[in-house]
C-alpha cells in the first residue's frame, strides 16, 4: 500500500523544518479541500503531510488596527461572518460567503483558499483520460485549448495554459491591495498580491510566487472608506456551489458623487486574479452612470483572447463588472 | 371498503433510512470481504496488445488481478449489458481484447483491502492498439442506420401539412445526459448458505440473478439477486452492469466475497445515460388552431454494439387529437457506452421537442397556449382509433391555470417586468407516460398476535413502494403499519419485476390488494362468517390459528398466465399503452415562471405548479415528493444538466457532481402539486396509473416555453445557459 507520512506542527518553524527533513513529496494541509480533492483525482500525490490547520494563533482575524489581518489558518465561514468585515468591507465578505457551500468553508482557510488550483477539467481529469495538460504534465501540451473551453480564461492566456484562476476570495483580495505574509526556512516576508499569482506563460505549472516549504501566515488588507461601497458579484451556472464564469469585485472611494478611486478585480475570466486597472481609469472621476460603468466593463476585456466556446465571457464579464460598479454605488446612497 | 382518497402518510421504512438501518447493497457486513476496482481503458476504440501486471502484482494485499484471458467464458447473451434483450447486441467488456469505448473495465484487480485495490488498480500498465473512432453523432465515423428504428402514421400527413393555414417547421437538440443516483452502483458476490448471492443496488433482482446465472453458466436457482432498498435508479440500475458479472465470476473463481463500488468518475464511462438526440417537428393548424397535421423525425446517439431502441415517436401523436401523423425514429452509431433508459427515456426529450413547438404554434396560430391545448383535447387515440382509458389532461390544463394565475401572462414576450427589472415569463407544457403494469408473485401472512409479513415483486429506490404496498394492506386488513414487514427486491423472498417504466405502483398495489382481499375471503371461510369489524388479526386469533398464508399471482390486464413463469426467470413483461379496448396513459401540465436578469441572462425558476392525472394517489406525500423531484430535473434538464464529450478523447469531459451542473435548492423556488385524484378502475383494482416518470414529461418545455415569454428567444437546445440569452 502507498504510504503517507502525516505529522501534526504547533508552530511555524516546526512545520518548516518537518518540510525540510521530509524531503521530496512533502505538502502542507490545513482545512484539506483541495488537496485531498486533487489526490482523490489523481492530480496531487503527497509522500508527507505537514497539518498547519492548528498552528498556534493561525486563526487570528484582526480588525482593530491600522490593517485588516486574517490569519492563514482563520477558516472562510469565520472570516465572511465578522462583523466588521461585513459592515466595511462587504466585498471580502461576499466573495467568501459566495464560495464553495457551507460545508466547505467551515473547513477551508483563508491562508490555503489562496492556493486553489484551476478547475479547468482537462487538469483535473488526469486520472481517467489521456487529457494532456501542461499545469499537470509540463510540456505534454493543452487539450483545452482547441477543446471544450466554455469554463477557460479570455484575459492573461497564452499558448500553453488557459486555464482559468478559479477563487473568489483572492479576487476581492487584488481589489482591496492586499499584502500575503509568507514565512519560509528563510525566514518571513511580504508579498504584494498583485505579485504573489503568475501568468502562465510558457510555465502554467508555476502558479504562485511561493517557494517549496513556504507557508502563507496571513493576509493583510489596507483600511480604506472605499470598503464600504463595495460588492462581490459572481454569476455562474448555478447559484450556489459552482465556480464563478464571471465575477466582479469593485470598491469604490468617492469624492460626493464622483469617483476619486476604483478598486476593480475580475475572477473566472482570467488566469489570474485580475486587476481591471483600465476600467478604474475610466472611472477616476466620473460619477456612477449605467453607460459609464458598461464602458468601464468593456474596458476591461479590450485585450481579450477568447476560445471557440468562451467568447461570451467577453460580454458576460463587461456586464457582471458594470452590475457590480452599479451596486458598489448604490451603497452612497 | 371505500378507496381512501390521497391519504398523506409518512413513509413505512422512514425511520429505518433516517436512523441508519437500511443496508444498501455496498453496506452489506461479509467476512472475509475482498475489495475489487477496474482498470478502465484509456482509449476510445482499438485492442489490447498486452497488460503488464509486475508492478501491480507486488503490491501488498493484491490477490489476483483478473483481465479477458480468465473470462472468455463468460458469455453475452440477450441479458448482458447493452443488448436490451435483442440477441448478438449488447458488449461485456473482459471478454475479449477489443475496447469498444473509453473508460470500459480492461482488468479487475482483486485485494484484501480497498486501498490494495485501488493502488494495484493504478499500476497495472495496458498497451493498446487503437483505432480511429467518432464519439458524436456530428462526426465522420458515425454510422446513421439506414431504417427508422420506429415508425407511426395516420392519414396523410404531408399533405395536411402542406395546405395548413399556420405551420412551425423547427428543430430542436437535446444533450447527453446522465442519471447519478446518489447510491453509487456497486456489486458484491458472496456464496452464503449453498448459493451465490449478489448485493447490487438495482431495479431488476430477478433479471439481474436469472441473467447473470445465464452468462455465467450457472443453475439460475442457486443464485438470489438481493436489493431491499436501492439508493436511487431513475433507470440506471434496470440491469446487468459492465462490473457485475466480472465481479460475480470473479468470487466463483477465487471462493471468496469480492466487492467492487464503480466511483462516480467511472460511473459516467460505464452506466447507461440518456442519449444526445435531434427532433424536427413540423404541425400544422387550422384558422382555428385545430391540428391538422403532425410531423416528427427523430434522431439518437447510440454505441455501436447496444439494441436500446429510439422511440421518441411513441407519446406524441397521443397528446392532441392530431387530424393526420407520420413520425419516424432513427439511431445513429457511435463509439460509446450503450446509452439507456433516464426517468422519461424518450418521453422527455419528445415532450422538450414537441411542447416547445406547441408554444411556437400558438404564437404562429396567435392563441393563447393553453387554450391551443384544450381545442385540441382528444377522447381517443389517432394511432389506433382507441379510447383512452381516462384522460383528464384538460383538467389538469385548466386547475394548473387557475393554480398558477394564468391569467397574468402577456402574449407579447417581455411584457411583465419585475421590480428589479427582471423580465418575467410564463409557460405551460403538458406530457404524458404509458400506464403499463407486470406481473407479480405475492405471499402474505397475517398472524394472530397482529403481525403481518408481505413477500413481493417490486423494489424500493425511494419512489415510496413499500407504502404503496403498507397502503393496501392497511385499508382492506387494517393492519398497524408498525407490524407490517415488507419484503421486496430480494428474489429469495419473491420473484422480482423489474421495477421502471412507472408500473412499480400499478403492479404492487393490486398486487398487495388481490392478496389482502383473498385473505379475507379465506379468513371468512375460517370463521364461518362475514368478516366483523374487528381487527382481522383478532378474528384470526378466535380461530385458535397462529397465522393465516396466502399466496396469490397477479396477472396483468391481457396477459395470461404465462408472464408468471416469465417473471420467475426474469424475462421482462409488461403491459401498454395499449389494452384490448382502449389505450392507457398518465397525463400532466406543468406551468412556470421564470425571471430573467436582463443584464447578464441569469434565469431563475420562481414557480412552477403542476398538476397530475395518474388514477389513484395511493398516498399524498409521496406522490408530491415524486411529482417535486420530476420537476427539479426538468428544470435542471431546461437550464443545467449535459454530459460532455470532447470528440478528439471521446469519454464524458464533466465526470463529476461538481462539473456535471445540476439544480442546487438556491436553483428551485415554489414547486405547488395537485392532482385529479381519478380512479382507472379499467386498468386494475386498485385504480392506478403510474406517476413517477410523467412527473418529469413537460416540465423542461415549461420552463424553455417561460424563458421565451420573458426574453422572445427561442432557444432550441437544451440546456439554456447564460450565453444563450446575453
């Protein structure tokens, strides 16, 4: 039988040096919903668990000081439950409670749901079919693209990987600047989230700016009045336990009745969380108009690269981001 | 005796399910359980070349590992998986070295523990010869069959067609779609007390014993199929599996249990599904709207090897009273999994095709929906000229419109607006199920102390038949349904029907009431009197006996008694639509409404109301429960549901409950059910029709007839997403 080694870390250094000792295979779990899920498929075959789920304090959910601070181990329910995260920054709430089902995010964290893997089915179907995919099998190619791309990336593609950035929470959390705290046997550091997700490129495999036996510790977001007129809209097949086809997180810092500043980020369209900076240009001193805010939405899709089945997520996207800049807005009211 | 009408009764095995206690084939304790997984081909078409076991075989805990060099015994015959009884059809994969599509069983690998299983499963190495193939209909290997697989006509419907003052000429495209029950399809052969048993959730224990005893080459009496309770079949579970009879041999050979649970990823390579199929539909009408002419050409995806039939053609022209019909069904081959029968096998796709093509009708016509329907309500059949044996869809039309406010719809589509802007549509659809009844073996034992023990035909897979059976009993005998013991789907108690198609209630209810009722003639001739009020079981005890046995055979209405033989080998025999003196459905209107984001195509289902007409309701709750879940799957069939394939892999891309879209409760809104409530004393004693399958014919139009209310947008496939309506 194929054996796993499992041991259960207090602290943080602990968990760092168990992945050093455990050499190759070696893979932190938290709350286990995706990693458990990809080694059922067949995606994910770990040699060695480290369980982070109760390293001491890692579930910290501050909102006293200067910035917000989740802990990595605060799990999703907890964290789109706070009631000051729900009063001021309903888009990091939202775009939790949007997630997953019930079940799920009373397991997941907020540190691990950064790390979510695609849901492209050509990655995931590794086990049962002769699907190549160059984020599961480097250099084996991609049967998505050319394939059945409805649920692909329109924005941030490339030639090897379209596969799109499945989160929501990451999303909301590029919108709101926020900073992931990393600590590794190096020691700590802080990476900016615009700069923590890679674009595929010629490496989808190489999905996070975090190196083998770091862990994510905390998130950071930076106290801002825009919060409260903010909003997390996702559309999907379903409404409630499907990944988003288009989501919109949008925050808006007024000036009266004009904007001063947008915070914009798309998720389902693109292979990464993506920051819609054209659509906060275009809307940096405007005020809250349907046609303003549709332009903003079509802005943000003008480089565009759709498959044969997904070009409705061009459209679909423009709409769900004008939707949402209308409802952030209403929030002044 | 008076019928008891629409009695709203908890179910018997209720508290049995909630507290566990039910064993589901896949709980069963054994001792010495040995643990069995497939290894599924990675191919779509071709052979095997070689299987190299070296790695597998080491390791720990594997016992042996089974491929087609050990069970080219094994014989496919009419009952093997795919051949719908048809001789030379059918495939059982491990036979022989020819893969026949993706994800089929190429080895079965057998070990002391499930983890062993599945890891010598994974290490088992296959080379293939493979060879070109095509998994749609739409692509160049795919053989059409040159005759229609079914045809029916009447009069001239061409030229009626021709000459018609309104005609809709349109085609309509439904998807591939599979069943997923939530008890996973599992096998488990054991030999217990001098015969072989199998544990398998299914809908046929008597086919599925009788016919694997058939490719085994066994004494059908020395092996009892066994399925007290099945976790969900909707038609997936009405036969032999592409596992079982390699899991059954596989015990013969080793003189151990074995196991095998098929996991959901397998399970959409290796069930039976609804095939993608192509309908155009062509009616003409009058001035009036009177149908003059009715014209319907199907087309299906079938595997190349299986004889499941296209009969899309049957329901349809028995809907309206159609002045002139020709409809044809025709079958093109692929290289698939043979599809099957999926809750309203045909029905649903034809009711999705031809009730859309009504609403497109009235509008061409310029009437109103349900009022097309009523002008066009029928006494008798236009097939066959017979009477129905009862029909009141006209009032199904008419309580489902006042239920649902009707009365609300604009005829110009976009008309009514939400506050919120969400444009708000109306629909309405009706359908149809054959009323169909088979034959059953029914003993029943009443014992003085008041217990009450029922063997029969049938099996429980949540549709309610035991306490359609409870119900019976319970108002001829008056007996405590918490003495009563129900034993179905098991053939060592009785021999068992297959249980589908509807009839499960019209076969155990007068089954059980034949039985209840020859009880008492036979207590009454005990007694040397009319039976009293008192409790039957109390009489009995007067009598100084411990119990009293019946046995009785039910012999459906026009066959003879010759289906009970069939029904002890497990040959399937039904009866329907069509009786000597007339012709017998249930029937249904469905109406919805829908609301339509109009910025981003999201469509929501507020509230749909439907009403049946299927004879008797032997008990309320379950029959709403029934009704309810029919018209979730519609709904999830109109907006959600499609098996995936992309033709260069072949094999379904969706594999999962969390890709493979259906409803979830934040999908469903207001789902109101009544019913007619009508006895069909013509069909059986007990006045049932059947309702589990008409449940869910038209509720998918209804939605799809809602949706272009809302947007004017005929979109005609299913299902309707988002980017359908942008």
């Amino acid at each position: 039988m194929r054996s796993l080694s499992y041991i259960r870390a207090k602290t943080v250094s602990e968990a760092t040096e168990a992945f050093v000792a455990a050499g190759e295979g070696a893979r932190y779990i938290a709350g286990g919903t995706t990693l458990y899920d990809l080694m059922k498929l067949g995606v994910e075959r770990p040699a060695h668990l480290i369980d982070i789920a109760s390293l001491a304090g890692s579930d910290r959910i501050e909102t006293s000081g200067d910035v917000l601070f989740f802990g990595a181990g605060a799990r999703m329910a907890d964290v789109a439950e706070d009631g000051v995260v729900r009063r001021d920054y309903p888009v990091l709430a939202e775009s939790l409670s949007k997630a997953a089902s019930q079940q799920l995010r009373n397991m997941a964290s907020v540190g691990g749901n950064l790390l979510q893997r695609t849901r492209c089915p050509y990655f995931r179907n590794g086990a049962i079919g002769a699907y190549p995919c160059n984020k599961r099998e480097p250099g084996s190619g991609c049967a998505a693209i050319g394939g059945l791309d409805r649920g692909q990336a329109v924005l941030g593609v490339s030639d090897a990987c379209t596969a799109a950035s499945p989160g929501d929470w990451p999303v909301a959390l590029t919108a709101m600047d926020a900073t992931v705290e990393i600590q590794g046997p190096a020691g700590p550091r802080s990476v900016p989230i615009a700069e923590f997700y890679r674009l595929p490129g010629d490496t989808p495999h190489l999905e996070f700016a975090i190196e083998a036996g770091e862990i994510v510790t905390g998130i950071s977001v930076p106290k801002t009045e825009a919060g409260r007129n903010s909003t997390y809209l996702k559309v999907r097949d379903r409404e409630s336990y499907a990944f988003a086809l288009a989501s919109a997180a949008v925050a808006l810092a007024m000036d009266g009745d004009h904007v001063r500043h947008a915070h914009i980020a798309l998720g389902g369209v693109a292979t990464r969380p993506w920051r819609a900076r054209e659509a906060e240009e275009l809307l940096t001193g405007r005020s809250i108009e349907p046609d303003i805010a549709l332009a903003a939405g079509k802005a943000a899709f003008a480089e565009a690269r759709p498959g044969a089945h997904n070009a409705f997520k061009i459209e679909l996207g423009a709409r769900t981001l004008a939707d949402a800049i209308m409802t952030a807005g209403r929030k002044m009211q | 005796m008076t019928q008891e009408r629409t009695a709203d009764r908890p179910r018997v095995d209720a508290y049995e399910k909630v507290l566990g206690r039910a064993l589901y084939a896949a709980d069963q304790p054994i001792a010495g359980l040995l643990h069995a997984m497939t290894v599924p081909a990675t191919i779509a078409k071709g052979r095997i070349e070689a299987i190299d076991m070296t790695a597998a075989q080491n390791v720990r805990g594997v016992v042996r590992i089974f491929t087609h060099e050990d069970f080219s015994q094994i014989k496919t015959t009419p009952a093997a998986r795919g051949a719908y009884g048809q001789p030379g059809k059918g495939h059982q994969p491990m036979t022989s070295p020819v893969v026949r599509h993706r994800g089929e069983p190429v080895a079965l690998v057998v070990a002391e523990t499930l983890e062993a299983a599945i890891e010598g499963a994974e290490a088992v190495k296959v080379r293939y010869a493979s060879e070109p193939f095509s998994a749609r209909m739409e692509d160049d290997l795919a053989s059409p069959e040159a005759e229609p697989d079914r045809q029916l006509s009447s009069g001239d419907a061409e030229a009626a067609f021709a000459t018609a003052d309104h005609r809709v000429d349109v085609e309509y495209l439904h998807p591939q779609q599979h069943h997923n029950p939530i008890e996973l399809i599992s096998t488990t052969a054991a030999f217990e007390d001098g015969e072989l048993r199998i544990y398998e959730g299914t809908q046929a224990a008597s086919a599925f014993a009788g016919g694997l005893a058939g490719m085994m080459g066994m004494d059908p009496t020395r092996l009892r199929g066994v399925s007290p309770y099945t976790g969900g079949g909707f038609g997936q579970k009405n036969g032999i599996q592409e596992q079982s009879v390699l899991v059954a041999s596989a015990a013969v050979l080793l003189r151990r249990p074995v196991k095998l649970v098929m996991s959901r990823s397998q399970l959409f390579h290796t069930a039976s599904y609804r095939p993608r199929s192509r309908h155009r539909v062509r009616l003409g009408a009058d001035e009036q709207g009177r149908l003059l002419a009715g014209l319907y050409e199907t087309v299906q995806q079938n595997g190349r090897y299986d004889g499941f039939a296209c009969d899309h053609g049957a329901n349809p022209p028995r809907m309206y009273g159609y002045g002139a019909w020709r409809g044809s069904d025709r079958i093109v081959r692929v290289d698939t999994q043979t599809p099957g029968h999926q809750r309203a096998p045909h029905e649903h796709p034809s009711s999705y095709a031809t009730e859309c093509a009504m609403d497109e009708l009235a509008e061409a016509v310029g009437m109103d929906p349900v009022e097309l329907r009523l002008a066009n309500d029928a006494q008798s059949d236009p097939i066959t000229g017979k009477p129905f044996s009862s029909r009141h869809l006209a009032d199904c039309l008419r309580r489902g419109a006042e239920l649902f406010g009707w009365s609300r719809r604009m005829r110009e589509p976009g008309a009514l607006v939400a506050d919120n802007g969400d444009l708000i549509g109306l629909g309405v659809a009706c359908g149809s199920y054959k009323a169909s009844m088979t034959a059953a073996v029914t003993t029943l034992r009443l014992f003085a102390s008041g217990r009450c023990d029922i063997a029969t035909s049938g099996h429980e897979m949540g549709q309610g038949i035991r306490s359609v059976i409870a119900a019976e009993l319970i108002e001829i005998l008056g007996v405590d349904p918490t003495k009563l013991d129900v034993r179905i789907g098991d053939t060592g108690h009785a021999p068992q029907h297959i249980t589908a198609g509807s009839w499960g209630t019209g076969s155990a209810a007068p089954a059980a009431r034949g039985a209840a009722l020859k009880l008492r003639d036979e207590l009454s001739l005990l007694t040397g009197a009319p039976l009293s009020e008192e409790p039957v079981h109390v009489q009995l005890a007067r009598t100084r006996r411990p119990s009293l046995e019946v046995t009785v055979n039910t012999i459906p209405l026009g066959k003879d008694a010759q289906v009970i033989e069939q029904l002890r080998r497990g040959i399937p025999s039904t009866t329907g639509p069509e009786y000597p003196d007339f012709m017998a459905f249930s029937w249904i209107a469905h109406f919805a409404e829908v609301h339509v984001e109009t910025s981003t195509g999201r469509v929501r289902v507020k509230r749909v109301v439907s009403v049946a007409d299927c004879g008797r309701v032997m008990n309320r709750r379950t029959a709403e429960s029934q009704v309810r879940g029919g018209v979730v799957w519609g709904i999830g069939a109109a907006l959600r549901e499609a098996g995936e394939t992309d033709p260069r892999f072949g094999g379904v891309l969706n594999n999962d409950l969390a890709e493979y879209v259906v409803p979830v409760n934040a999908d469903i809104g207001a789902i109101d059910v009544d019913f007619i409530d009508q006895p069909d004393f013509k069909l059986n004693m007990s006045g049932v029709k059947g309702l589990g399958e008409v449940a869910m014919v038209g509720a998918a139009a209804a939605v799809v007839n809602a949706v272009y209310n809302a947007t004017g947008r005929r979109v005609r496939h299913l299902p309707i997403r988002i980017e359908d309506l942008l």
